[in-house]
C-alpha cells in the first residue's frame, strides 16, 4: 500500500497542489494501479512475442522516391513581378 508521504511526494513531483481528500483518492488509484501492475507480472508471458502495436503496421506510408523537380520558370509562374506587389491591398472603390 502505497503512503499518504509517498502520494504527497509523487503530487510535488507533478507539481499538483491537491487537498487532503484529493491526496486520499489519489492515494486510493495508484494503489489501484499498483496491484494492476502486480497482477500482470504473475502471468506466464514466456511464450508471448513482444509487440509495439497491435495492428499490422507493414506499408503504411506512401513509397518514396525522387520525383522531377520544377523549373525555375514554373516555380515562379504564380509570383507578382515586383515585391511591393506582395503586400498591395487591394482598392475598394
């Protein structure tokens, strides 16, 4: 069982300034947690491959590869000619 010092501790840590009742729940979950954490080492997992993520993750992104490059022409194409004309408003009338 987990001590009322020890979930004060663990709040300094997290920076949490918590109330006596939060410390007491608090203290009530990570005991919870605890005996979880417990109850998961006494399984026989020796025969159990290890895994990252449950789903097969092969061929999940798109192929990469070079891809042609744009002239300098094109890259340009949509530019204003002059860099004032970048920050033009435009006119109401």
């Amino acid at each position: 069982m987990i001590s009322e010092e020890q979930v004060r501790h663990v709040a300094n840590l997290a920076r949490l300034g918590l109330t006596d009742d939060e410390i007491e729940k608090l203290g009530g979950q990570l005991d919870a947690i605890l005996d979880s954490i417990e109850q998961i080492r006494e399984l026989d997992l020796a025969d159990v491959p290890p895994t990252a993520n449950p789903l097969n993750l092969s061929n999940v992104l798109r192929p990469d590869g070079p891809r042609p490059e744009l002239s300098q022409e094109d890259a340009l194409s949509q530019a204003p000619e002059r860099v004032e004309d970048l920050f033009a408003v435009p006119r109401i009338d």
